[in-house]
C-alpha cells in the first residue's frame, strides 16, 4: 500500500508540477499587479469588517474557517519535514510559494465567491461551483468534487489525527488510541452541530493558538538573538546553493520548500473558495482579499515561527539524497514535531513536548473540522438536495472514522496519503483557475474602481460581462428594485 502510494506521489508531485505551481502563482502576480503587496492595507481592513447573516458568515468567520484549514500539522510538524530533507533553503521556498500563492488564493477564492450559490439556506461555493458555472464543463466539476470527498474526508484528516497522536505519545505517554478517541468525539461534537458551530470554533480556537505559538516563538528567538544574522543567511545561502554543506541539496530545498509550504497554505488547491463562498459580503473581491491575507498569517507568521524555532535553537538533522546526514544534531530524532519539541525543550526544559502537543491539538483538530466543512460542501453539490441529510451523515461517519484510523497508523503511511490526496486537488483546480481566471481579475478592477470614487463597492456581474453568477445577479436586481422603491 505504501509503495503504491509513494510511487503515485511521484507523478503528483513530480518536479514539472512543482515549477508548474511556481510559473501559475507568478503569473497572477503580475496580472493582478501583485496585489498581495499593494492591497495589504485593504486586506487587514476587510478582515474585521462584515456580519454574518442567516445564510452566510463574517468575513472574519470564514477567514478563520479558511485559517483553520491552513494552519495545521504542516505548520509543525511540515515545517520540520522540509527541514529534514531540504535543509534551511526549504524555508526560503516556503516564503516564496506564499508570496506567490497570495496572488493564486485571491483568484480562486473570488471565483469561489463569484459562482455561490444559496442551497437549504446557505452559501455553498468552491471548485466544483465554479468549474461547471465559469467553464461549462459539468463532468470535470463532478471529478473535482469526488476527488474533493476523498482527499478531504478519506486521505486527509489521518495526517491531522496522526500528528497529534504521536505528539501526545511523546509529550504525555498516552496511547494514540486514546487519543483518536478523544478527537472523534470532539470532532462528532462539533461537525453534528453544522457550518456555524465550525465557524463560531474557528474563530475562537484558531487565532488564540496562533498568537500563543508566535509570541512563544519570538520569546525564543529573543533568548537567542545573537544567532538570528546567522540563521537568517544560512536560509539564504542554502536556498541558492551558496552554502558548502547544503549546496549539493538545492533541488530538494525547492521541491520540499514547495510541497511544504503548499500543504501548509494550501494556496491553488481549492480549499480555501469553500470558506470563501460561505462569507456575506457585497463584493466577490472582498473576500478574495481577505483570503489572500490568511496565506501570510499562515506560512509568514506560523510557519515561520517553526522555522526560526528550530534553526536559532540547531534542533534539527538534514539528510542527503543518499540517506546521509548533512546536519546531525537530534540523534535518530524523527523529523516531525520532534524538531520543534526539541528546540523549545531547549529554552525551556520540560516544556516543550506538552506545548507542542497541545498547539498541535488545537491546530490540527481544526483543520479536521474544515476538511469536514469542504467535503460537505462537495457533497451539497453533488446531491443538490436530494438525500442530502443522510448522505451528509454518512460523511460524518466515513471521516471520524478516517480520524481515527490515522491516529494508529504510521506516521510514513499517513502523510503519503495526505500528499496524493492534496496532489490530486491540486491538479485538478490549478487547472481550472488557469482558464477561469478573468472574472476574478474583473471583479479586482470594478472593486478598486468603485473604491477609488469612494464607494462601498457592490458586485454586478452583468454589468461586467460575468455570466452565470445566478446569486449575485439576482442579489443586485433585489437591491436595484429596494433603491427604487425608496
């Protein structure tokens, strides 16, 4: 089973793909005209703005779904990984792929927004939405959605409970089997409770974790200040083979730095429109904005935090292509959460293994959460009402079990699952954004238009030659006819 996987993964994320990844996320930067730089401001200002409404949630809500979804296991024990087979350069790579993926996220996220639809009361929108509205190609939107199903709710959520298994094990000595029983019961808690008890759990859990995990994270980079010049131009000098020892391992700097950094954010995969379509909002570009945002939060803050952690601390091995170590400062120490328990014990010894495990409780178990959330939604659309209810049960079911099954497996077995599972997502909606990306570029130019006269902008896709965006079309008459009658 392993080696088929591997051997899979080997296709999926063979070298064209990786700089595939790199060539997309360029490319919208500049047809955007890189407004992951100009429109920060913009964006922290979107985050906080909004309510929620009966159908849809706050832009701030479905930021934290959509973070959620990011900042998981990838942020801690990913950022480890990369580490350990492609040295410090890997982190350079990572910062590059967010840089680039702020671009990649706002296209796929506005997209998501533009092609919503209300079903049952709610906003449903991602991928499948998008593809079969935007292209008109029905049977490549259904290949997304099944694909969807299976790497969310099937390949997936075993990565999140494994990690957190093994970090309990070794912070706490308690058997993953407890563990995995621990989370589908939570877990079961709050997916049974539908999309606004996820939200409302997000927003709470996932920006206290996080701010917790950077501050603890400058506390020892402080501790250790002296070091950071060093460690700051190892990072660079690795990435572009400037450094003796980590030269010969440039190609896999890249390609781990990349793999990593995109399991990690998550950008071009077609996660984060899910969250995004769920957002109330008056203008599709809003929520794009928004979402381009929780690409930094993720690798440029969380993963960056694991980074500097490990390396101020040298709590890391690096091997060679050969099985060879390059660094060898752990011992036989697995790559993983070992790193980052390591190098907090460090400074503060005792404490880092139970940090460790609880931070990655609380981020991994809310990636679970949306994995549920994005596999339901993928659900909606394949069923559009019919046996929804027992077919959204049954997904309960298949991914607490998933949860669990992963909490006891390899750790190998899992994350080779969780690559051909993103991997194949990937594909399939780099793909379709590639085609679809002009009304999302579109609705950035009528948003910066209507902002520059001073308006709260408000979406009308006739207007702007956008078709099949049903919800927003009749949305836009609905408030037309409000307008008039007053």
């Amino acid at each position: 089973m392993e080696q088929f996987v591997t051997s899979l993964n080997e296709i999926l994320w063979s070298t064209p793909v990786i700089y595939i990844l790199i060539i997309v996320g360029l490319a919208f930067s500049f047809l955007t005209r890189f407004l992951q730089v100009r429109h920060v401001k913009e964006m922290v200002r979107l985050m906080f703005q909004g309510k929620s409404s009966e159908a849809g949630v706050s832009s701030f809500q479905a930021l934290s779904m959509a973070l959620s979804g990011r900042v998981g296991t990838g942020n801690i024990a990913g950022v480890a990984t990369a580490i350990a087979f492609g040295g410090p350069g890997a982190v350079f790579w990572m910062w590059a792929i967010a840089f680039l993926g702020a671009s990649t996220s706002y296209i796929e996220s506005t997209l998501g927004q533009i092609y919503k639809e209300k079903q049952d009361g709610q906003y449903r929108g991602g991928p499948a939405y998008y593809i079969e509205k935007g292209l008109g190609i029905k049977w490549f939107a259904v290949l997304f959605a099944f694909a969807a199903i299976v790497a969310m709710a099937i390949l997936m959520p075993g990565v999140q409970a494994n990690s957190i298994a093994i970090s309990v094990e070794n912070a706490f000595g308690i058997s993953p089997a407890i563990t995995g029983l621990v989370i589908v019961l939570l877990l079961a808690f709050i997916i049974f409770g539908g999309v606004k008890r996820i939200a409302n759990a997000a927003q709470i859990i996932v920006p206290f974790m996080a701010l917790g995990y950077i501050l603890l994270s400058i506390a020892i980079v402080l501790m250790n200040i002296s070091e950071l010049p060093a460690v700051i131009s190892l990072i660079f000098r690795s990435a572009f083979a400037l450094d003796s020892a980590f030269g010969g391992i440039i190609g896999m700097a890249i390609s781990w730095g990349v793999k990593r950094g995109l399991y990690s954010n998550e950008a071009g995969q077609g996660t984060g429109p899910h969250s995004a379509a769920a957002a109330e909002v008056s203008h599709p570009a809003k929520q794009g904005l928004v979402q381009a945002a929780s690409i930094y939060i993720d690798t440029l803050l969380v993963c960056s935090a694991t980074a500097f952690m490990i390396l101020i601390t040298g709590m890391y091995n690096t091997q060679a292509e050969d099985g060879s170590f390059i660094v060898n400062n752990l011992g036989e120490e697995v790559e993983g959460p070992g790193f980052t328990q390591a190098a907090i014990d460090s400074v503060f010894p005792g404490f880092g293994a139970g940090f460790v495990a609880v931070a990655l409780f609380f981020f991994a178990f809310t990636t679970i959460m949306a994995y549920y959330y994005i596999a339901e939604t993928n659900i909606a659309y394949l069923a559009r009402g019919k046996n929804m209810k027992v077919a959204a049960f049954f997904l309960k079911l298949v991914i607490i079990a998933a949860s669990f099954y992963g909490a006891v497996k390899t750790a190998a077995l899992a994350w080779a699952l969780g690559d051909a599972g993103l991997g194949l997502m990937v594909w399939l909606n780099i793909i379709a954004i590639v085609f679809l990306a002009k009304p999302a570029l579109v609705a950035l130019k009528d948003y910066e238009q209507q902002r520059k006269q001073g308006l709260d902008p408000v979406f009308n896709p006739k207007a702007l030659g956008i078709k099949n965006a049903d919800f927003w079309e009749k949305e836009y008459k609905k408030e037309s006819d409000q307008d008039q009658a007053s």
